[in-house]
C-alpha cells in the first residue's frame, strides 16, 4: 500500500512538472525569409504583446504563447497585420506561401478551422437573407411562394445560430463566434432586420464575458448592444439596460479591475446618449469604477 502511494505521488510530481507551460505557433511563409514577426493578443480593453519572431533565410519562424492565454491574436509581420488566430491550449503548425490569399493558408489548428467555417456560414447566411428580406414582400399577392420565402428565410436566420450551438464548450471559438457575429448583425438588425432584434437580446445573456478576457471585443459588444435596446420602446430600454449591466458586472466579479474598466467604458457611452438612469444604476453596482473622468 505505501509503495502504490508513493508511485503515485512520483507520477503527480512528474505530471505537473511536465505540464505544458507554453504552446507554439511554427510558421513557414518560404517568400518572406528574414522577416519580423509580432503576436499580439489582448488583456481586457487593452491590446499587449505576446511573442516576437525573426524568420530565417528558409521563411521559418517560431512564437510562443503561455497555456494561461485562452483567446484572439492577431500576427504582423514586418510591422503589418497578417492574419488572426484563436488561441486555445494548440501547438500550431501553418503554412503559407501566397499572404495575399488567406484561404490558401494551411494551419492545423481547430480553433482556427473552426472560427474560418463559422465565419463563411455566417456570410453565406447574410447574403442570402438580404435576398429573402427583399423577395417576401414582392409576393404579398401570392400566399403559397410568400410562406416558403418566409419557410426559407426562418431556416437562413438559425443556420449560423445553430452552427455555434453544435460546437463543443471547450473550443474558445464558440464564445467568439457567438459574440462576434452578434457584433456584426445587431447593426443591420437595427436598420433593416428590425424583427430579429428581439432575438439579440438572450444571444447577449447567453455570452460568458469572462471567457473573452483575452478577446478584444469588449467595445464593440456593448457599444453595440447598448445602440440596440436605446432603440426599443422607452419602458423596454432600461430594464434591458440593468440585467445587462447585472450580467457583465456580476460574472466579472472575480476580475475587479477588468469590470471597472468595463464599467468607466460603459458609463460614459451611456451618458453620451443621454441614457442617464442607466449610468446611474451602473455606477450603484459597481461603485468601485473612477467615473468623474468621463466627463460627460
């Protein structure tokens, strides 16, 4: 019995001294040799530098990430930006010969593939509703070929919704997809879709904003949903408002600086559109933020 608990301690010894304290991202792009490289990624509001590379006279280079670093990257190269990866826990491996064509760049990376799918379903997805969002209404005169635009144009709206529901919760691409294609749809959504803004509102609820520490998209997720719902009717506005701000403020509870941060960012956006009881009950819970420098 005590030599079993010896091994064992041996082995979880040797387990966490093993564990994986960085991951690396191996490039070859063979026409660029001798090129600098930069990753950068985000902290909150902030963007922040990750790893930096010089490529070798065979267009090979090396980066690195830490395994703490769960979210977006962006690359440069020679001080102009290349490509975007999702970094989640991967060693990558890519390839690519022609930087003017990003399909024609090889990576192995699932969080990758994955994030490039998504966005094709999502665009595949807005072109074609544009086209029903225009057809529906031209056969009012024709019930029969109206309801099966209508058929199609209510199988159109969930394909990239149902995309994003089909991936695991381990991939960081889900949290991403979801929020960003939300960026991207809630502005059209409030100029041409106005029936699908209500839909917006739990696709919000259901974001982890903790998860997107590491993702850039702080800004535009609450700018964005903060110009949807100022657009609802006035007793729907506010209530939307608060469980928004009780959502972010209550699951960044555990990173007080980030959530103040969040919270200076959107106090001052909702006094900028005079959306004054809003900021005041921001500024109730979460009265840790410094709001006097808004200024507004």
């Amino acid at each position: 019995m005590k030599k079993t608990i010896v091994l064992l301690i041996v082995v979880m010894i040797q387990l966490v001294a093993t564990a994986q304290e960085t991951f690396t991202i191996k490039g070859h792009f063979p026409n660029f040799p001798n090129s600098k490289y930069e990753l950068k990624g985000y902290n909150g509001l902030e963007q922040t530098l990750l790893s930096t590379a010089q490529s070798k006279e065979d267009g090979k280079f090396m980066l690195q990430y830490p395994a703490s670093y769960t979210g977006v990257a962006q690359l440069y190269m020679n001080g102009s930006y290349q490509n975007l990866f999702l970094l989640n826990k991967e060693n990558i491996t890519m390839y690519w010969e022609d930087l003017t064509n990003r399909d024609a760049m090889q990576t192995g990376s699932k969080e990758y593939n994955t994030f490039v799918k998504g966005m094709k379903t999502y665009q595949d997805a807005e072109a074609k509703l544009a086209g029903l969002h225009y057809l529906v209404p031209l056969y009012a005169q024709d019930s029969i070929k109206q309801k099966q635009f209508i058929t199609e144009l209510d199988v159109v709206s969930n394909s990239f919704p149902s995309y994003i529901k089909a991936l695991p919760d381990t991939l960081f691409t889900r949290q991403y997809l979801l929020t960003k294609g939300l960026i991207e749809q809630m502005p059209k959504s409030v100029e041409t879709y106005t029936w699908r803004a209500p839909a917006h509102v739990p696709e919000f609820l259901a974001i982890d904003f903790k998860a997107l520490k590491h993702a850039g998209l702080y800004k535009d997720i609450i700018g964005g949903y903060t110009n949807l719902v100022e657009r609802f009717p006035l007793e729907e506005t506010y209530p939307l408002l608060n469980q928004a701000i009780d959502k972010v403020v209550e699951e960044l509870k555990d990173e007080p600086t980030l959530k103040q941060e969040i919270a200076h960012y959107w106090f001052g956006l909702l006094e900028s559109k005079s959306l004054f009881a809003a900021a005041e009950y921001l500024a109730l819970v979460c009265p840790q933020a410094d709001y006097k420098t808004n200024g507004k």
